[in-house]
C-alpha cells in the first residue's frame, strides 16, 4: 500500500538527509523524513500553542498557567491524549485496508516494507522526537526516567527505517489503546472529580483496555516476533525468494521486499535490542496490571477500628467513647470509594511507568 500521507516527499528534505540516512544504514528515512518532522512540528505546536489555549478558553479555574512545573505536566498531558487518539485510529486503519501488509509471510514481515506502514513508523518517531525535546528541555520535571524513554522508543522506532520489522509497526502501536483512558483519569483528577462515576467508568474502561492491548494482545504478538527475529538471525532472505519478488513486480510501491535485495541475517545486536525492550515493556506491563488487581481487592477489606487506650482504673469511659467515634470515622473515612482503589496513581505512571 502506498504512503497514506497527504504531503508527497519534500525533494530538498529527503536530500538533506539522505547522507544520513545512507551513513546509518535507514534507506526508507527520505521517504518519511517529511512526516517525521511535521509530527514532531505538529506535537510541539499543540504543546505550546493549542493546549494552553483551549485550558485557558475552557478550564481556566484549573489550568496551573502560572506554575511552570504543573503546566509542563498538563500540555504533556493534552499532547500525550491527541496523539494516542490519532495514531491508534490511523494504526486501525492501516491494518485493516492495507492488503499487502495483511498477506505478508515471515520475510515480509521481518525486511518488508509498505508505504503505510512506514507511515505509522514516522508519525510515532516524530512524537518521540517531540518528547526527547520537551523532556531535556524540563529535565528538572519530568525526570531521568522519561528521558531514558525518550531515548529508548526513538531508536527503537528509527531502527525500523533499515526497514526492520515494518509489519509489526502498526501492532505495537496498539500498545496505546489504553492511554486516551489514563490521560482522560489525569484530568477527572485535576478537574476535581477524583471518585466520581464517570472517572469510575473511564476507570474500569482502563483496566479491559489495558488487560486486553498490553496483556493479551501484546504478550501472544511479541512471541509471534520472537519467532520471526529468530528465524531472522539464522539466515537472510532466500535469493530464489528476493529474485521472485523483483520478476514479479519493482519499485517501492509494488514490491514489499524492494529494501531486502542486498539484505543479511539479522544482526544479533538489533533483535537483542528489541526483544530486551520488548521484554522490559511486557514486564512492566504485567507488574502494573497485578498492581491494579492487588488495588481492587483493598477495595473490599473491612475498614480497621482504632483501639482506644483505656486509663488505669477502669476510668475513662468518656474517652473510650471518643476512641470510638474516632475510629468508626477513621474506618468511613477508609472505606470511601475511589477510583484511586482502582488504578495506580496518575503521577507514578507519568513518570515513566506506563506510557
């Protein structure tokens, strides 16, 4: 499938990088080069621009305009949810209308390339592009944690412009269905509707989202990568196979093993990089999610009374009747249903956690 994208290659763009690109061995990056830029371009203006108007327009009594570090936070925020919204539905989208991506066997999947593919692959290394910027520019905000995060996802996802595991890209990106979800319960927080029905709802949406793209999904997908990675180690495409594919149809729009004409066995350093990273995700992935259930059950413990100290004697009665009220009120106060049982707190996941 040709690139989706509604702007063509910008010539003096795809030549400005072109010696890059040929140094680092990423032979698709001037095809995308454009889109890579304009996503990091287009993050960075809902980040200082769209955002801090629309919270100004219509959540002024809320919107920490005057606090550098909250305000960061929450235009991070407002760009971390437009961003999960579009590249979820153009992932969709992608995976359900391109067919060459759809029939594509082990080889394919591994050195094979689609323009709309490699399109879902620039607009998520753009939005990296834009986060390793804001995060080294407030490092003293967001931390160590989401600059490592930063770092890590933009080679991950520039290693794929080799091309490298195109077909997996619009997979993984799925790992993002449950992030509209956490960014929408960040906001029922600073909105001031900790504990209400609909932070409730959203609540449990997260978690069946969460269970089923990450968990489910992603755990059977990364086996089935695993898989493919290892068959690409051994070997390199087959000769008979790469030379059928150029007879049957050229050029880059036609022939998915177009980039994979000279290509080898996988390096073991790349699949060792991705199956470490992928693993690290998963990891974290499943910790959380035990984290959430572990949050659930407390939900149901009885609340635990404070025993009030009684004075020698047998006196004090008054007293132990206050202990009493105390902790009866202790134990409500315990028992208040929240969305906060439900999930992590917000603020752990910003910082790395989940993303």
């Amino acid at each position: 499938m040709r690139d989706p994208f509604p702007i063509a290659p910008i010539p003096a763009l795809s030549a400005w990088i072109q010696p890059y690109a040929d140094a680092l061995h990423l032979p698709t990056l001037p095809l995308h080069i454009h889109e890579v830029l304009g996503a990091a371009a287009f993050y960075t203006f809902v980040h200082t621009i769209l955002s801090p108007f629309i919270s100004n327009a219509f959540f002024s009594k809320y919107y920490p305009k005057n606090h550098r570090a909250r305000k960061a936070n929450w235009d991070a925020h407002v760009v971390s949810l437009a961003q999960s919204v579009l590249i979820n539905g153009l992932a969709l989208w992608t995976m359900y209308y391109d067919e060459e991506r759809a029939n594509s066997d082990w080889e394919q999947r591994v050195w094979g390339y689609t323009g709309a593919s490699g399109m879902i692959q620039a607009l998520a290394a753009g939005y990296f592009v834009w986060d390793l910027g804001i995060t080294l520019l407030n490092l003293d905000i967001f931390g160590l944690g989401l600059l490592a995060h930063a770092v890590s996802a933009l080679a991950v996802y520039t290693f794929g412009f080799r091309p490298y595991l195109n077909y997996y890209s619009s997979i993984f990106i799925l790992y993002e269905l449950s992030t509209p979800f956490l960014n929408i319960h960040w906001f029922f927080d600073k909105l001031n509707m900790t504990g209400s029905k609909p932070q409730l709802y959203n609540g449990i949406a997260l978690l069946v989202v969460f269970f089923c793209c990450r968990l489910v999904w992603g755990t059977y997908q990364s086996a089935v990568v695993y898989v493919d990675m290892w068959k690409a180690v051994q070997r390199g495409p087959d000769a008979g196979y790469i030379a059928a594919a150029f007879e049957k149809a050229s050029g880059v729009d036609k022939n998915l093993m177009h980039f994979a004409k000279d290509a080898g066995p996988v390096p073991v350093w790349l699949a060792v990089t991705y199956v470490a990273s992928n693993l690290t995700l998963n990891t974290l992935n499943w910790y959380w999610y035990f984290k959430m259930i572990s949050a659930v059950k407390k939900r149901f413990e009885p609340a635990k009374k404070e025993k009030a100290a009684v004075p020698a004697g047998g006196k004090g009665t008054g007293n132990v009747a206050t202990g009493a009220m105390v902790g009866e009120k202790q134990g409500l106060r315990q028992r208040a249903h929240s969305i906060e049982d439900v999930v992590p707190d917000s603020e752990e996941l910003r910082q790395g956690t989940i993303q």
